[in-house]
C-alpha cells in the first residue's frame, strides 16, 4: 500500500471528507463518460451511487469504531452491491429491433458502487486503479470490442421487409452465397396489424468469400426491403 495515505486510514474528520470528496470525484469522472454517450445514468448517477457506497462503510467504520456496535461491517457493503440490481435492471432496455442496451451502463454503475464502498473503506489503491481500468474498458475497449465484431464470422442482421417475395429473394441470397443461416426469428409477419413492415432476425455464419457489408449492401438494393442493419 501506498504510504502517502496512511495518515487516511483512520476515522477522523480529515480522512471523511477526503473519502467523500476522491469517491465523488472518482463517480464523476465515470459518469462523465456515460454522459458524453448520452446514456440513461450518466454524470448525476455515477457520482451519488459512488458516494452513497463510499458512506455506507463509512457508517459501517464508524459503528464499529465509535459506538461500540459489535456487528457483521460487510452486511451493508452486500447491502448496497445487491441493491445496485435494482437501479441497473432500470438502464437495461430491449429495442424493437431484439437489441438490448444498457448492459455496459449498468456494469459500470454497479462496479462504480463497488468503488465507492472500497474509497469508503480506506483502500484508496483499489479504489483509483478501478476506476482508471472502467474508464478503459468503456472507453478504449469499446473499440477493440467493434473490431473483433466486424471480423467475426457470425453477425446479426435485423431486416425489415415488406412482403414474403422479399424475404425469399433474402434467403435466396443466403443460398446463393452459401452462408450458413444459424437461426431466423419473424417478429412480425407481413399483412399484420397496422402499416409496418414485417421484421425477421437473422443469425448468419458467414464465409470467408461474404464480408459482412458486402451481404448488407447487397440485401439493402433489393427490392422490397425497407431496412438492414447488424446488431
């Protein structure tokens, strides 16, 4: 452990307001992230989770400490890591299309949580280098993340079509080009309630000799397909 915050460690008015001030800074720093993608909890959120963990063990040190309270210090730490379900179910969302969103966010706040109640606790060390490696994971790993997506041989085209013709001249396509169709879902079928296109969800293996724009480019100029995209 680091020497410069030894004096830290202790429950004093000193080490307090730094444990809340460096989980405050450490939950904005997140949160401003999640902000600038413009997701459901970003700066605001980031930071009172944080903060709230952080003085969870704060209260836990201090029962222990001061009021003589002889019982289980980690019972409010899995408190506040089983109550972050909660708040991160509410960011996770399911899009028309099959997709879900939210995932990272919600990882994020959880693991913000977790940070918040290690600062709280004195482990400033893990606290810091926690929240430099959230910061990598959503903001540089995304990027490797969308390479290895972009080379892998299965994707996930969502298509909207507007009648049966169309889908067959799809799976026609698939054929033609021998690309393997690992599973097909119809959310809607053609001619049903109102005007909107009929929706399948496409699970491709794709070949070596079928980059997958190509595939999308080739479906997206038939006609009678109003919408392509990979998910």
């Amino acid at each position: 452990m680091l020497s410069i915050f030894d004096g830290l460690r202790d429950i004093t008015l000193a080490s307090v307001a730094f444990r809340l001030i460096l989980s405050t800074l450490c939950g904005g720093i997140v949160g401003m992230e999640r902000e600038f993608k413009r997701r459901s909890a970003g700066f605001r959120t980031h930071i009172l989770i944080c903060l709230g963990a952080a003085m969870t063990t704060l209260t836990s040190e201090f029962w222990l400490v001061y009021m003589r309270y002889y019982l289980d210090a980690a019972r409010l730490g899995a408190g506040v890591v089983a109550g972050m379900g909660f708040i991160g179910a509410g960011t996770i969302i399911v899009t028309r299309r099959q997709r879900v969103k939210g995932l990272t966010t919600a990882a994020g706040l959880w693991t913000v949580a977790v940070v918040g109640l290690a600062i709280g606790a004195g482990f400033y060390e893990g606290g810091l280098l926690t929240t430099v490696l959230i910061l990598l994971a959503e903001m540089l790993f995304s990027k490797l993340e969308y390479h290895i997506m972009a080379t892998a041989p299965e994707i996930n085209l969502f298509i909207e079509y507007e009648d049966r013709s169309a889908l067959d001249r799809v799976l026609k396509l698939y054929r033609d080009r021998q690309i393997k169709v690992s599973n097909m879902e119809i959310t809607r079928q053609p001619g049903g309630e109102g005007n909107d296109a009929a929706c399948a969800l496409f699970t491709l293996r794709l070949n070596k000799h079928c980059p997958a724009g190509t595939i999308i480019s080739d479906i997206c100029a038939m006609g009678g397909v109003r919408n392509v995209e990979e998910i």
